[in-house]
C-alpha cells in the first residue's frame, strides 16, 4: 500500500514498533537470495508510545544508527519500504457492483468511505480488486467484485515520511505490518492460514486466504503480559520472570510446571480469542475453504513448546456461559520466515527461532520483488 515510486530492485524492509526497531535487506542474484544487512535496536519509552511517534529527532537518529551501525553485513540501498502499525491502519475486505478498472477509480473510494472509521479527506487510500473463485461476478462479470481496501491517517504517514527522508532514506512504500508478516510466512496459497503474530505488547490475528489479507484484529495479550503473569504467581520482579519465562516455557518438567500453571489462564483468554476470530472469518467470509493452519510469529512466540501446548487448548471445548467448539484438527506451528526466500539446503544466518522477531521486516523487504 501507498507505493511512492517505481520498482527497485533492492530496498531495506524497516520495521518499527514501541519497543524495537529492526531492518532487513536481501541481496538477490539471479533466482538466489542473500542476506546483505540485519539490525535491531531497542527503542526507549520517550521515543514512540502507544504508536504516536513523541521524539522525531530521536527516532530519526536511531534509524541513522542502525543503518549505519548493523547487528550484521553493510546496508548498502537508500531505498525502504517501512511498516505501519496496525492501530494506525484500516483494512477492509469489501464487495461492490463490478465496474470496469477506470470506473473503479472513481467508484472504490465513494465506496471506502462507507466503511473507514475517519473522514475519506483525512487519510490516504489504496486499494487492490482481488480474484475472487467464490463470489460469482468478479472483476469482468457481471454482479459483484472484492475489493481490499486500506487506510492510514495523512498525518502519520506524512511525519513518518519525513523521518525517514531526514535519516537519509527514500521511501518507495509503506505497507501494514500484518501484509508483510504474511509474505514472509505463507507460501501455499490453496489453504487458509490465521498468523498469530506474538509481540511484546499485542498479539496480532492475520488471516490470509486466496493469496491476500482477508482479517487483521489485535489484543493487548502479548509478552509483556506473559511475563508479570509469572512475576506475580511466583512472587518475582519482572526480570527474574522474563529469564524463568524464556528458561522453562511451558515445560511442566521445570520447576513443577509453575511458569505453565502462571501463564494457563492467560492462554485460555488468547485461545477464546483465537477460536472467535475463526468463528467470524468462516461466518462473515464468502471463501469456502475453513482455517487449517496457525502459525507463530514474533518475538514472544518462542515460548518453549508453546505450539503443542496451544493445539491441545484449541482441541479443547471453551465453557462458561458462551463455549466455544473445539477445532481439533487444525495444525499450530512456528513460522519459517526463510520459506520464500532460502532453498532447502541453505542454512539462514539466524536461527528459524530468532528470525520469527524479523518475520515483517523480512516481508517488507520481499515488496518489490513479490510485485
């Protein structure tokens, strides 16, 4: 979404959120990929909070250090395609009367305005008309067409270009977090895969099906929640927690199981929500196909065995005084951030562990070539 120029062969993926800052770029020869450059800063509470960028100088000099100061390789391209927060976003998967491709100029924003919570004036717009094999009348029949539409408020992307332009870079697109974690991640396009995209602060639910982002959503369930759900069961400042976190997970062998126990009723919240999410997408999507897979991504989806440990509680009906249905048999692994980009014999300078933190900046950086 909002692409600003034409295509360049070679671009830096730069991923920001609250609390991190990380940077990719590939250097592609021929049909082989290599990795040319990888960073990743910590960024301090006074610099963004709450996705409202408070430090613009600061932020623009912690982008100058991390492309001139990489955890890896040499940055060696001006040019960037950067993420925006998914809670300064909108996207909307909508179906309008077919129109052709010049009338849908003139037509899809009238349409848009219906369905984004802010004046059409205020924000900028793209939108992309999708293949749809289940909606009778696609683009070029005669009843219906989907259309994926997106959003973002004017004043962030246009501070946010400046930063970008004041660190030295020239941004050639800026695209939701949710549409580059997916293209890093998803590789078959005959099923329907729900990313749960575990960061520090939210976890983010992505939906992709037929070779595009159907759902975003998030809630403030995330690491940092994890980790003051240990604290406090076990009676420990937060940084005794984040190390027992990462030591034991979810293995009832260490410790009696007591992080497992702490953090139970957190995942009872997040697998509801998982099954919810589900719930809706198969009740409100025209696809016919069901969700057969969820994969982990971000940092705090290293949890030890936390994939096994969240497809026993998806396995399980949800009580209460609304249960949800057990989804049995769909299957929970963590990301492969390398599937689109390495061949099977290669070995990828980060482990598939520690590359699930960059699965987005991975994505951004796969834009140009993907297009």
């Amino acid at each position: 979404m909002f692409s600003f120029g034409g295509k360049k062969k070679n671009a830096l993926g730069l991923d920001i959120s609250d609390v991190s800052l990380k940077l990719f770029e590939f250097e592609k020869n021929q049909s082989n990929f290599r990795v040319q450059a990888y960073s990743d800063e910590i960024i301090p509470k006074e610099l963004i909070s709450a996705d409202s960028i408070k430090d613009p100088k600061g932020l623009t000099r912690l982008i100058k250090k991390a492309i001139s100061m990489p955890k890896f390789g040499k940055v060696t391209t001006p040019y960037v395609v950067a993420s925006i927060p998914e809670t300064k976003c909108f996207v909307r998967v909508i179906q309008m009367p077919a129109v052709s491709m010049d009338e849908a100029k003139e037509a899809i924003p009238w349409e848009a305005e219906a369905y984004i919570p802010m004046p059409i004036g205020q924000v900028y717009l793209d939108w992309v008309v999708l293949p749809s094999h289940s909606v009778p009348g696609a683009l070029g029949q005669q009843d219906k067409m989907t259309v994926l539409i997106t959003a973002a408020p004017k004043d962030y992307v246009d501070d946010f270009t400046r930063i970008l332009k004041e660190a030295q870079l020239q941004p050639i697109a800026l695209e939701i977090e949710s549409q580059a974690t997916a293209r890093s991640l998803v590789s078959r396009l005959e099923e329907t895969v729900l990313i749960l995209d575990i960061n520090t602060l939210r976890t983010s639910f992505i939906v992709y099906d037929e070779d595009t982002l159907q759902f975003t959503s998030s809630i403030p369930i995330a690491g940092n929640v994890f980790t003051e759900s240990v604290a406090k069961a076990l009676g420990i400042n937060s940084d005794e927690a984040e190390k027992i976190k990462r030591k034991n997970g979810l293995d009832e062998s260490k410790d009696n199981g007591a992080v497992k126990r702490a953090l139970s009723p957190v995942f009872n919240n997040l697998v509801s929500e998982v099954k919810n999410i589900i719930r809706f997408y198969e009740e409100h999507s025209t696809a016919t196909s069901k969700v057969s897979r969820i994969l982990l991504s971000g940092g705090s989806s290293k949890l030890k065995h936390l994939p096994s440990f969240l497809a026993e509680k998806l396995a399980q009906d949800t009580g209460g005084d609304h249960p949800l249905r057990s989804l049995p048999g769909i299957k929970v692994e963590l990301g492969n951030p390398w599937v689109k980009v390495l061949k099977k014999r290669q070995v990828p300078p980060l482990s598939r562990e520690d590359s699930l933190s960059y699965a987005t900046a991975i994505g951004l950086a796969l834009r140009e070539e993907d297009r």
